[in-house]
C-alpha cells in the first residue's frame, strides 16, 4: 500500500522552488475544523540584509523522493532498549516513525529542512523610566532592555551618567575629554541599516560636544561611528572615523551640514553597512532625509560588532553638563554573522492518545498516512511564530477571523521596560477560552499578539496539536498546565532525563519535539529549584550543537536565536547549565 496519491503531490512540487509553503498540501490536521480555512504563505530563507528574518526552507522534491516513501511491504515494530520503552516501526529495513511508550509525538523521517533566524529589526523610543529608585544600587540597570533588540550596556566613566525618562534616553556629559559609551548586547551583527535621533540641550561653550551613532563596536578602543560634532558657533559638522586600539582614523573629510544651530534641535543619524560598504548621513530631523549619502566609503577592518551610541564632550568645554538627549534608536535591517541554522529530516507529529506500546492495525494506518506527508507538523508550527512569519487568519468557529499563525512577541512592557509575563495561546488570539473543567478566561487586550515560553508550548501542543490543556495546575498529566514549573512535573506524556540536583541532564535520548524545562532564572529566591522556562527542542544546529525555540523576553517573542543568551542545551550558557528536565508530550 502507498501513501496518498503521489500524482497529486507531484503537480504541486512540479512548480517548487527551493523553498516550499510551510502549508504543505494540507493545513493543521489537529485543527480538522479549520483545516479548509486556513492557508500558510511560503515563509522564505533569508537572503540578506533586509529579506525575511526567519525560514523553514525545503528542497524541490521530484518522483525520487515519493518513490522512497511508497510503503508496499509490510511494516515492523521493534521495541528498542533503554528507558522509557521506545517502538521502532521500519519498511524493509528503513526507520519509518519511532514511538515511544505514554507518549503523543512521534518521529518520521520527512523532506530535510533548514529552520533559519537572522536579526530582527527593531525600534527603542525609550518609553520606560531608569534606573529604578526601589532596586539596590548593584541591581539597578540605566538603559535597561531594547525592546526586540537587546539590553543596552552603559560604559563610562560613571554610571549615573546614564538615565531614561519616558521618551528619551539621556547621556548627561558630566565631565570632559571622557567618552561615554551605550552599545546593544548584540556581537554578532555584519550588515545592518541604523539610525538614532538626539539632541544637545545646550550649545556647547569652550569647547565642542559630540553624538555618534556606532556600528562594528568591539570594545570602547575599537569601533567605527559616525559623529556629529556640535560646534559652539552653532555648526554641525558630520565625520566617519574608526577607532583601532585607541587610534582614531578619519575615514572622510569632516562635513559642515549646517550653522547657527539652536540647542535642542534633533539631528538623525543614519547608517547603512553593507559588506566592506560604508554609507553616512545625517540631517535635521524635522527636515525630509536627504536622498543621497553624505559619506560612501569602504573598510573591512571589523566585520560584525554591536551598534549603539557614544557622547564626548571635548577637552576645554565649559559650560557642562551637557546632555545627549536620545528620543529614537533604530535598526531598520541587519544580519547575523552566523544566523542559527537547523538541517534535519525529522518531523514531528501528534497521536490523538498515547501511545501504550501495543503495535495494532490502526496505528499502522495512521503512520502509513503519514509517510511522506509536508503537513504542518509540530516543528512547522512552532517555527511559524518566528520574527518575520507571515499571519494566518481563521475561518472556522471558535476562532474565526483571529490570527492563529504569525510573528509573536512576548508580552507588553511594564514602567522598567520589562516584558510582563502571561500572555496565554488565546490571549494571542485575543479571545476568551473555556477549558475542559468549565473555567472560563477571558481575553487580554494588552496581550494581543503575544505568548509568553508556557503560552508558546501550549499553543503549538495545545491549540495547534489538538493535546488538552488545562486553565492552571492540574495534576491529572492528562492535561498540559499552563506554568511551566507545573508542566515539569504534570504534563502529559512521559519524562526523559532529569537534573540530578548539581548536573543538567544529559539527555541521551532527547528527539525533535520534546519539551526542554529549565530553571533558568538566577536570582530565584525559592529556598528550592523551581523551573520557570519551557521550550521545545528542534535539533542540531549547523556546528552540531543541541538548539531549542523558546518565546523569551529578550528576543521579545519565540525564536532560536543567541540574543541575551544562546538557545542551546551545550556550552556554559544559562540554559546548557540550568537544564532541569526534558519530557516527552
């Protein structure tokens, strides 16, 4: 017997190009309701600085592939060795699904697939107030979190030198000849097309003041920046310089943009570095950006770094404080060095009741039926939520015409600039739920659009994958709770590996699709761990290190990237480290 007509799936690839609609032929077969509704756009690999920020690309599949998958002989079931009890069914003497005992998910082999995340753009306007008078004084951040882009890193030569009041972000000029430094906690970003608003609130006297928009930033002695120079005549000046150990080279001739300036006149810097390719302007910000660039240069000197900003006050400047008042930082586009890449052909999919360890004749249809199949599977649908994924609406009841698909973020900003937590699968919906006990929640306006690391789990297995979930805590493990810390001890399914208390898991057994719980958070005052993390592991990555997707705050939203922090089960990072338990749904 083979798989569903081979004919029709060969039409629709006949016109593939190397990447495939996640959609496949069919949407989520868990959500049968919505099945015919619901249509996913191809979510395409990035291709530069600009193009999308995250894909599952697949390649042209021809006859060769279904000719594979075209199961006539009989199927075998094996029990594997080890624990937990672990069936693998093969088709003459090729792994066809692999099943697992109390477990939902099971593991084919599929089309190989590269899930791919590059840089998010991003914008910080500064709507948070810092530090917090509340926090001890070791605790207090002065920039805070870049909403999307990373936490800012404030650098000389004293940190009350740096504040946020709802709007702008304030580099107060206290001394002279000492440079002052705030760049966003990102290392890895080449390409990138940047700009920043700011203005001096006094013209300078003595002696000129100066805000440069960084980029390629390594360290405080090495960096290129385009500065405007505020002059105490009133003129602006724009130069390009680099900065390589501690020596400055002037990479275009200084630009005098305007004169007799007034204090607080907001100046726009932009930058676009593409390669070795330097582009500079800069103008009024109350006057149209100019159409041409001021500056168009080339040096290969540092080929990724942060960007952010820095504020000097030259030496002799006499009329200080003087204060770089910052009401915009944005990163229109940019790329990573080494984007996190996964190439893989397992595919995950979801069993409509656990697997009891018994091989019967209605289980061998259902992986017949899945043979070959490019349905959305849990890794599809998981990767859908990615910075860049395109929405989908639904057109079936209890969720029509809410998006169900498409770029998440993680929940709204509290007075700080930190994220809040809570936002729910149907929070993301922005629909009110009633679970399976009859508990009704309600939507949140402020959520919309948002999942936080449980929400994500739970609308990727839950909503998407058709397993029930629970209003809270529940203890039955025939429902997935909604906190994480309930979900390491009660979701359903089956447990993995586990923490022995000093040592993450080793985790031998981990597959595609298994949740990943940490307890990743620091300074958690419980007198006894408590997990606070979930995310669903996806597989080795280009340099064959263990990555896992998660919704995190940082990263505002799912990915599988290293901002604020690797994605990765190996190394010496906080999750590598606080890896407490992997479980099975």
């Amino acid at each position: 017997m083979s798989i569903t007509s081979r004919r029709s799936l060969l039409a629709v690839f006949a016109a593939s190009a190397a990447s495939v609609p996640l959609s496949g032929l069919a949407a989520a077969p868990a959500r049968a309701a919505e099945s015919a509704a619901l249509s996913v756009q191809s979510f395409s690999a990035p291709a530069g600085l600009g193009s999308a920020r995250s894909s599952v690309t697949l390649a042209p599949l021809d006859a060769s592939f279904f000719t594979q998958v075209t199961l006539n002989t009989p199927l075998t079931a094996t029990l594997l060795p080890g624990t937990p009890a672990r069936t693998e069914v093969t088709s003459g003497g090729k792994r066809i699904a692999l099943l697992t005992k109390g477990a939902r998910t099971v593991v084919l082999p599929g089309p190989e697939r590269t899930f791919t995340e590059n840089k998010q753009p991003f914008v910080d306007d500064f709507q948070r107030t810092l530090p917090d008078p509340a926090l001890p004084v070791v605790e207090r951040q002065y920039w805070g979190s870049s909403p999307g882009g990373g936490s800012w890193s404030t650098l000389g030569p004293a940190e009350t030198d740096y504040s946020v009041v709802p709007g702008t972000g304030v580099i107060a000029l206290t001394t002279d000849f000492a440079s002052r430094h705030v760049s966003v906690r990102d290392d890895e970003i080449t390409d990138v097309d940047v700009r920043a608003v700011a203005k001096l609130d006094k013209v300078p006297a003595g002696q000129a003041c100066s805000y440069a928009l960084s980029f390629g930033y390594q360290d405080t002695h090495n960096n290129y920046r385009a500065r405007l120079s505020f002059l105490t005549s009133g003129a602006v000046e724009l130069r390009v310089e680099k900065e390589f150990a501690d020596s400055v080279t002037q990479l275009s001739a200084a630009l005098t943009l305007a004169t007799g300036v007034p204090a607080g006149t907001n100046w726009t810097i932009r930058v676009r570095r593409e390669g070795a390719r330097i582009q500079v302007k800069a103008w009024r910000s109350d006057l149209a950006e100019p159409s041409s660039w001021a500056v168009d240069v080339s040096d290969s000197t540092f080929t990724k770094g942060r960007v952010g900003l820095r504020a000097l006050a030259n030496e002799g400047c006499t009329n200080l404080p003087v204060k770089v008042v910052v009401s915009r930082f944005q990163v229109d586009a940019a790329t990573w060095e080494a984007p996190p890449s996964v190439t893989h052909s397992d595919w995950v999919r979801v069993l409509p009741q656990p697997f009891d360890g018994t091989w019967t004749p209605e289980l061998e249809q259902t992986i017949r039926g899945w043979a070959g199949s490019t349905a959305p599977d849990v890794l599809a649908h998981a990767a859908m939520f990615l910075a860049g994924a395109p929405a989908v609406t639904s057109g079936a009841v209890p969720t029509k015409d809410k998006q169900v698909l498409g770029e998440a973020g993680y929940g709204y900003l509290d007075p700080q600039g930190y994220r809040y937590e809570g936002a729910d699968f149907h929070e993301y919906m922005n629909l009110g739920w009633t679970f399976p006990d009859g508990t009704y929640t309600g939507p949140s306006s402020k959520q919309v659009g948002n999942l936080d690391c449980s929400g994500y789990t739970r609308m990727v297995y839950g909503y998407h994958m058709g397993v029930p979930m629970a209003a809270g805590e529940d203890t039955s493990k025939s429902r997935i709770p909604r906190k994480s810390r309930n979900m390491v001890d009660h979701a359903p399914g089956v447990r993995i590996d586990r923490t022995d208390g000093t040592n993450p898991p080793a985790a031998a057994l981990l597959q595609p699709g298994d949740l990943v719980l940490f307890n990743a958070d620091s300074g958690d005052d419980n007198p006894t761990v408590t997990v606070d993390h979930v995310g669903i592991y996806l597989g080795r990555d280009a340099v064959g290190k263990r990555r896992f997707l998660s919704s995190r705050k940082t990263g505002n939203g799912p990915t599988m990237s290293d901002l604020g922090g690797a994605s990765l089960l190996d190394g010496t990072g906080t999750y590598a480290k606080k890896l407490h338990t992997v479980h099975r749904i």
